[in-house]
C-alpha cells in the first residue's frame, strides 16, 4: 500500500515536471493566463506531461525501498521517545507553526525570493518550538496529568484538586512490601506512579549477583506485579528520565515536584532531602510507629516470653506489630503465654519498648 502511494506521488510530480519542462521551452510560465488558453491545442503538452509521469513512475519505483525503509526507521524511533516528550514536543511544533503563520502576512514583499520565506519560517519556527517543547517536558506532562487525573471528576467540598493524588514510589518502599498491604486496606487514595528509573534500578538489583540483593530485587518486582494485577489502584509508569540527574533520590525530587505529588518511602535520608526541598512524604515507618497499638504503665496483656534478655533474669516478648516487650523475672517463663502488667513505655529512635513484669509476682505481693 505504502509504495502504490509513493508511485503515485512520483506520477503527480512527474507529470507536473513534464508540465513545467514544455512551458519552458516554449517560453511561457506554467500557470499563467496565455498557457490555459493553449492547453488544449498543444498535442506536444501532453507528450511531456506523459514522459515526466512516466519517468515519476519509474523514479518513484526505484526509490520505493529506501523510502519505506527510512518511515519505518522513523517510525520505530518515534515510538521509542517516551510518551511526554512526544507530547511536548508536538505541542511545541505545533506552537511554532501557528506562529510562522500569524507572523508571515506581517513579512514585507521579498520578490522572487518570497516563495521560500513560508517553508524558511515554518522550518525556523517549528524548530524553535520543538526545542521549547522539549526543554519544558516536565511542566506539560504535568499538565497532562493533571488533566487525565481531573477528567470526569467532580472535586467535593475540602477536597485537594490537583496534583496532590499522585504517590510516587521509590525502590526501598517498593522492596519493604508492605506498600501493597496498604494498598489492599484502602488508605492510599489516587494515582501510584512508578517511575522508569526506579524500575531500572529494581531490575539491576534483581540482576546482581549478591543473593541478598537478588531476591530484594525480586521480591521488589513481585510486589510490583501484585499491585497491578490484584489491586484495585491506579498504577501509572512513569516514562520519562531526567538525564541530567544522576541519583534516583534526586530524580524522585524533581519528578515529585513536577507532578506536585507526594513521594512514599521509608529511606530516612531521602524522606529528610524531600523535607529540605519542600516536597511532601509518605513514611511506610512513620505509619507503622502511628498504628501500633497504645500501651500505657499499668495495663495487662497477653504474651509469650521466647527467649532470654540482656540483663540477668530477663526475658524477651513481642506484640504482633513487633514491639519488643521486656519482662523482668520472665526469664524463669521462657515458651509459656502469661499475663503481665506494663510497668513502662520507652519510645526512641529505633521504635518502642515496653517494660513488664509477670502478673503472677504482682498478685503473690
């Protein structure tokens, strides 16, 4: 199909050339007011018309291959530009277009030379926009977003319209797991995006060959799939890179900021960098710690005492959440369930600590 139309652009301009040849030789311009006149009375027009056609045809026919090869060349390129970039910079081409349009009727008369200045502007231009397009990616892609995000939704009163909705995952919040947990209740609201980059450095952690950091990155990738194809969340992947970046935590940085969107993660430094740069957070620790149940001095509770503590006679439980419990005397109580009283609560960096004494000394004093 594609080369039919090529053959056949070579006959129209072939014919056109044949047109043009015989005017020229007979001195007269191809579309002037004596030429329509003798159209119909030259036998030797139609001669020309019918040679150029022809040699159009066979022109065309011998260039077919090549040129199929190059839009397909072409084409496999443009598919492999992410998806924002094509975008920007189509909306730059056309803003440069319109632009040598508007602009051309303002340009003075330049004689013979004047045929050339559309197709010079329309080049000039287009690039221009092109190159704006491009270098702008980040805030119209923004602005894409923003648009497919508010399609068809009405914003409720107090609520966010924008970009707030997108959560932009990175790769130690997606190998920690426990995102897609979160998911499943139903507490984070909007738009998963997960980044190329981000992808392409869980795929080289996958590849490594430190088994640790193999099965991280596995499991990472798993989690990934779970959250597409179990899921009720909207995942978007996000195509684009900021090449002049070379850290993935900055490169969340700038994505977040671009998409006005809150980063989720449980790296402490990158969540004190997105703090420095006015960026938003969501700590998976910060909500674990938020969500452990509050245990205050005086209360009772059920555990099981699994193994000796640091200092003599102590033994060492856990809540379901994790949170260590240590019983003094529990020693003596090692892989028995007892009831014990909380005696007290240590919050530190590292998470809390609970204090307790076995309720069998409390009652025997």
């Amino acid at each position: 199909m594609v080369r039919r139309i090529i053959q056949g652009i070579g006959i129209l301009f072939g014919g056109m050339a044949g047109a043009e040849v015989h005017h020229m030789m007979r001195g007269t311009a191809l579309w002037s007011s004596q030429t329509s006149g003798m159209l119909q009375q030259s036998s030797g027009y139609y001669m020309n018309v019918a040679i150029g056609a022809i040699g159009g045809l066979f022109l065309a026919t011998l260039a077919a291959g090549q040129i199929i090869r190059f839009i397909g060349q072409g084409a496999e390129r443009t598919a492999a530009v992410p998806t924002e970039e094509l975008i920007a910079g189509s909306a730059g081409l056309l803003g440069g277009l319109v632009l040598s349009v508007l602009l051309y009727p303002a340009v003075p008369d330049a004689g013979a030379l004047g045929q050339f200045i559309p197709a010079v502007m329309a080049l000039f231009f287009g690039y221009l926009g092109f190159s704006i397009g491009l270098k702008k990616k980040e805030a119209i892609a923004a602005g894409v977003s923003a648009l497919m995000a508010g399609r068809g939704a009405t914003p409720q009163a107090g609520e966010h319209k924008g970009f707030e909705e997108h959560k932009i995952l990175d790769t130690s919040v997606i190998i920690d797991g426990r995102i897609a947990d979160i998911c499943k209740t139903g507490f984070i609201e909007g738009t998963l995006v997960i980044p190329e980059f981000v992808l392409e450095e869980l795929q080289h952690i996958a590849d490594s060959s430190d088994l640790l950091k193999r099965n991280r990155g596995r499991r990472g990738l798993d989690i990934l799939n779970k959250i597409q194809k179990e899921l009720d969340v909207r995942v978007l992947i996000y195509e684009g890179d900021f090449e002049e970046i070379s850290e993935v935590d900055s490169k969340l940085v700038k994505l977040a900021k671009a998409l006005h969107g809150k980063v989720v993660t449980n790296d402490f430094n990158l969540n004190k960098v997105c703090e420095l740069q006015g960026v938003s957070v969501l700590n998976i620790n910060d909500l674990a710690n938020a969500v452990k149940p509050v245990v205050l001095p005086g209360e009772e509770i059920v555990v099981q005492v699994i193994k000796d503590g640091k200092e003599h006679g102590q033994g060492v439980a856990y809540l379901d959440d994790g949170t260590m419990i240590v019983v003094e005397g529990g020693r003596d109580y090692i892989g028995t369930t007892m009831e014990v009283l909380v005696t007290s609560v240590l919050q530190t960096s590292a998470g809390r600590m609970i204090f307790a004494k076995p309720k069998l000394l409390e009652k025997a004093l």
